[in-house]
C-alpha cells in the first residue's frame, strides 16, 4: 500500500468555499489513483481553510507528474465555485510537492495541476507532461483571443462586456463588492446634488463633494493651484511627471525673448519654460506672462493644464501603462503554462489587468463614454491614443535610457525620478537573480520556445510588427530576457502606481485638472476677469462626473503591494529566498522615502513601495 497525504488550502477571500463534492485524483509515471473525494471544503467558510485528506493507492504511482481537481456536475444544492489555492502532496517517500493552483472551479469542471519545480518547455521529457503543456495552451488560446482595438493600435482580449470576463481573470469577490458600492455611492451623491450643465458660482462651491475630504493633498492643491511655483513642481512630482524633458534651443516658432520673461527670472538665470497657447504669434495670439493681469495669467496656465489632463490620462494612463499591461497579460497567459518561470514570476504582475481595462473601455472611452466627452470626441480620442502609439519605443519604457533622453538627470527635488530609478534598480536587480537562475546560459533563452513566442506576441500584437520601435521580436541572450522583463513589471507596478497614485489629489481639484474648457483661448490681453475663468472652466455636471470618476478608480481595494506574492506560486528555495531580499530592498527604500517626505512641505509618497500595487488593478 502506498499512502499519499494531501493538504487542500481553500482561497483566503470571501465565497471561496463550497458545498459540493469535489475530488482529487493523482497521476504518475506508474498509474493512476482512483478519485478520493474531499468532504467539507469550507464548509465552515474560514478565509483560507486547509483540509488534510489521505489518497491510498495499492502500488506506488511512480513519480508524481499531475493532480486532478474535479468538481462533481450533479448536486442538490445551489451552486457554488470553489477557489482552490494550492494543494501540497506529501509522497510515501516524505517528499512534499507543491501543486499550485489559485483558480475558481465550476461544477463539472476539473483543472489538472503540475508540482515542482519550475520548467521550460525542453525541460519537461515526459511525454503525458508535454502533452499536458500543449493542452494547456491550446487552451487558453482558445479562452484569451486577441481583437483589433482601433486601426494602427495594439491589440487587445476579445471581451467587451466586463460580466463576460473569465473567473481565471475577474475581481475577487471582495474587489468586485467594493467597487461596485463605490458606484453606487457616486450615483446617489450626484443624484442628490442635482449638477447642472452651468458654470460654477465659485471657486470655493468646487469643494462640496464629499470625496474631498479624502484627500489633505488635493486641499494644498486648492489653495496652492495658482501659484507659479507650484504649478511648475507637478511636471515633477505631479500626476504627469513624465512629459518633462530638457529644451537646448527654443524653436523658431517660439518668439519669446529674454528681455520678455527676464524680471521673473532668478538671478544669473535665463531662458527656459515660458508658454504660448498657439505655435505663432500675432496680434490674435499673444505671449502670456506672469506680469499681465492675473486672470490672463490664470487663464494661460488652466488651458495648459487641460491640455496635460488629456495627455496624462489618455497617454501616460491608459495607453501606458493600462494597454501595455493588458498586451503583457495576454502574452503570458497565452504563450506561458503555470508551471513556467516566468508565468510564475510575471502573473502577480497582471492580477487583474484585464478585468480593469474591459472597465475601462466600458466605462470611460468609446461612443458616449467619459473621456469621449472631454475637449476630443472620439475620433480625436483614437487620433490621440495612436499618435502616443507611434512614439512609444523600448528606450522609453526603460526609465534610466527615459530619463538620460528627456535630459532631466541633474534636475533638484525631482522625486519621482529619485524614487523611480531606485526602485528600477531594485526590481532589475530581483529580476536578475530569478532570470539567472532558471536560464543558466544564453542557449537556454535561444531554446526556450515558449518565450520566443511570448516576445514575438508582443512584437506583433503590443507594437503592430514596428521594426522602429526598438521592441525585439525575439531574445538571444539571458541579459536581453532580463532587461525586457523588468521593464514589464517596472511598467505594470511602478509606473502606474506614479500616475493611479497621484491622479485624484492633484486632478480632482477642478481648475487644476478641467478635463472640458467651455471657450476658446483667449486672443486678447487685459480682458479677462475671474468671472471668465470660472465661465471657461467644467461646468457642474460635467465636473462632477470628473471628480468621481478620478474618485473611483483611485480607491485601493483587494490591495497587493509591490514585491508582495501571498498566492505561492515558487516551490524552490532559492526562489523564494530571492523574494524575501526583494521585499527586504524595497523596505529599506520605503523607509528612506519616508524619512525624506518627514522634511518636506508636500511628501511625495506616490512610490513609496508600500503604496505600489503589484498591478494595474486600480
């Protein structure tokens, strides 16, 4: 007789547990066990209940290479999925096993697990595993199909209605309860509220919604908003820190001269960041300054402001990060099977990646959504995104190539570049390791057939085939893999985070961030008053759709911070040691960021690790 032990860990999040039958059987090089049914998976409903359950066998299975999970298809009671974390088997030989799994399973369905260590597809020499990995793919293929979103953009999953989405890729029921009573309250405040589409009386009456109070910063940002000094800082260590870049001569269509700005200059400087609302001058388009009347000046630096609103959440929002996230989920969970590294690697780096952006198209751009009802319809809209498409390369989405091409290396109090670089560096040097370990040499990336297919996806598919861009449509050597793959989760982690992070405290203050300007610029000097700034500004309705918007898709729920992997997918020691000096890293930063914003005026806390999520998830 041969005994093997299992433990069955029940998922830690609300529902996970069910009452109908499920059963396990294990598969080996020798044979098959029978099925052995599992009696009381959460049945008591404990967040992440473990059962201990014992498969008897009259010989021994050999090695083990699968485990089944089945849910049985007939059963009296209503329905209930079960989300399975893992399960660890305990040999006759006293060898443990992980077999991870963190998947719902319906009734009638069964999933088949793969333990160990992880693999690469020329790795695995059994032929019921090769079998098994192909399935699997073929699979998920079949289940994440691309779509052509727009003419000359990346491509994204076939699944317009967010109730459509996959269990495999949905909001755990706790995110899913969460964001949906934030809708809810948005609904039953706006309605309360009764917003016209007239302009606002006062700059003051903008702070009546209630979400305000959620926010010290955006309270600075009202009473700092006009301040020039402040208004440059945000191209720091705003909601836009990445538009900035180091202008060496002004363009000829830029006639400003240092006897116009020199009086708002500090002493020994010169020329560097004045503004004009058209790119030539006349008569009908005046220079702006800082010594024309104080609405003029208002008035210049708000439509400036609405042009980088448009630009931060159109550009540096949705396209990238939230559109390059969803091509790097796709790929994986097409290209790589779970027990892959770098499915195991990069998968916390896509939780929920895909569920928030079919949100997000459903919600905020295309016919008659928000965004398409800002100063661009939605063919400006698409112009836009592909404009911002065409230019986005490989060097950009590496910040140390990023930074050194913007010029911006010696500016002082950047705080985004100081904290996104160290943060960079740490992630590359995570990276590194786990890469390291798994790809010994060069030949072993070359011969990883799965993670040629999973760049040549994102070449196709993420860039359109565009040679120009920079992006490799395969990989040679184990310090291409290395750098690629950190920029992915650089791009899903950190760069979003600096954007989702800072977007309702500095934008939701309406003149701060108007995503609609109801006039057109003003072509004369000296007539404005602050009456025309609150008449050219978002009217009620509109603004109130804006700050809740900005309101609920800031709001952290089911919140996973960065280097954080609580579903254990990693069975090897090394790996898992590599994971602890990864968070032990970003807790030394974490307290280093902290120890910095003690001395400031206004803390930049935007990339504090501990406010990072692993993904895109908000």
């Amino acid at each position: 007789m041969a005994e093997y032990t299992l433990e069955v860990t029940t998922g830690s999040m609300l529902h996970a547990g069910t009452f109908d039958n499920l059963f396990v059987s294990l598969i080996g090089t020798e044979r098959q066990s029978e099925p052995t049914q599992l009696t009381r998976v959460g049945w008591d409903e404990k967040h992440g209940n473990v059962g201990t359950y014992s498969v008897t066998t009259l010989f021994s299975l050999g090695c083990l290479l699968l485990l089944k999970l089945e849910k049985d298809p007939f059963h009296e009671s209503p329905e209930r999925d079960w989300f399975c974390s893992k399960v660890v088997v305990t040999t006759p030989q006293e060898d443990e096993i992980l077999f991870p799994c963190h998947r719902w399973l319906s009734r009638g369905e069964f999933l088949l697990l793969r333990g160990g260590r992880a693999t690469k597809a020329f790795e695995d020499l059994h032929p019921r595993l090769l079998e098994q990995r192909k399935k699997e793919l073929l699979q998920q293929k079949l289940t994440y199909v691309w779509a052509e979103y727009a003419d000359g953009m990346s491509y994204v999953l076939n699944i317009p209605n967010p109730s459509a989405v996959p269990s495999e890729i949905s909001y755990s029921p706790s995110k899913a309860f969460q964001f949906e009573s934030r809708r809810q309250n948005i609904r039953s405040v706006l309605k309360l509220k009764t917003l016209t589409d007239e302009p606002w009386e006062s700059f003051e009456a903008m702070k009546e919604f209630p979400w305000f109070k959620d926010s010290p910063v955006l309270e600075y940002v009202s009473q700092h908003w006009q301040d020039d000094d402040f208004f440059g800082y945000q191209f720091l260590n705003g909601a836009n820190p990445h538009s900035i870049r180091r202008c060496s001569a002004l363009p000829s269509n830029f006639p400003v001269t240092e006897e116009m700005v020199k009086p708002f200059l500090a002493n020994g400087s010169s020329l560097t960041a004045e503004m004009e609302l058209h790119q030539q001058s006349s008569e009908q388009n005046p220079i702006f300054l800082p010594s024309d009347l104080k609405s003029d000046w208002l008035l210049a630096k708000i439509f400036v402001k609405h042009a980088d609103i448009l630009h931060v959440q159109l550009l540096t929002h949705l396209l990238n990060p939230h559109l390059l996230a969803e091509t790097f989920a796709m790929v994986t969970l097409r290209n790589l099977p779970m027990i892959h590294p770098l499915h195991k690697l990069l998968m916390p780096h896509h939780r929920f990646t895909l569920h928030t952006n079919i949100f997000a198209r459903a919600l905020l751009y295309g016919p008659g959504r928000f965004l398409a009802n800002t100063s661009l319809d939605v063919d400006g809209l698409i112009e836009l995104f592909r404009r911002g498409f065409t230019q986005t390369n490989y060097s950009s989405l590496c910040l140390p190539e990023n930074i050194a091409a913007r010029g911006v290396e010696s500016i002082p109090n950047f705080h985004y570049r100081d904290d996104a670089l160290r943060l960079w560096h740490i992630i590359n040097s995570f990276v590194k390791a786990v890469v390291a370990y798994y790809y010994p040499s060069d030949s072993e990336v070359a011969a990883d057939s799965e993670i040629q297919e999973w760049i040549n996806e994102i070449f196709y598919y993420g860039f359109q085939g565009n040679g120009a861009s920079g992006i490799p449509s395969s990989f040679q050597t184990v310090e291409e893999l290395i750098k690629f793959v950190t920029m992915v989760i650089f791009t899903t982690s950190v760069q979003h985070a600096a954007i989702g992070n800072a977007q309702f405290d500095f934008l939701a203050w309406i003149p701060n961030g108007p995503f609609v300007l109801n006039r057109a610029p003003p072509t004369t000097k000296g007539q404005s008053s602050m009456e025309d700034i609150l008449a050219t500004l978002t009217y009620k309705r509109f603004s109130g759709l804006g700050v809740s918007t900005l309101w609920l898709i800031s709001r952290k729920s089911d919140f996973t911070p960065l280097g954080s992997y609580p579903e254990q997918r990693f069975d090897e020691p090394a790996a898992l040691q590599m994971i602890k000096d990864f968070q032990a890293e970003l807790s030394s930063l974490s307290a280093d960021i902290s120890k910095r914003n003690s001395a400031l005026e206004l803390p930049y806390n935007y990339l504090n690790p501990e406010q990072i999520e692993n993904s895109v998830a908000n």
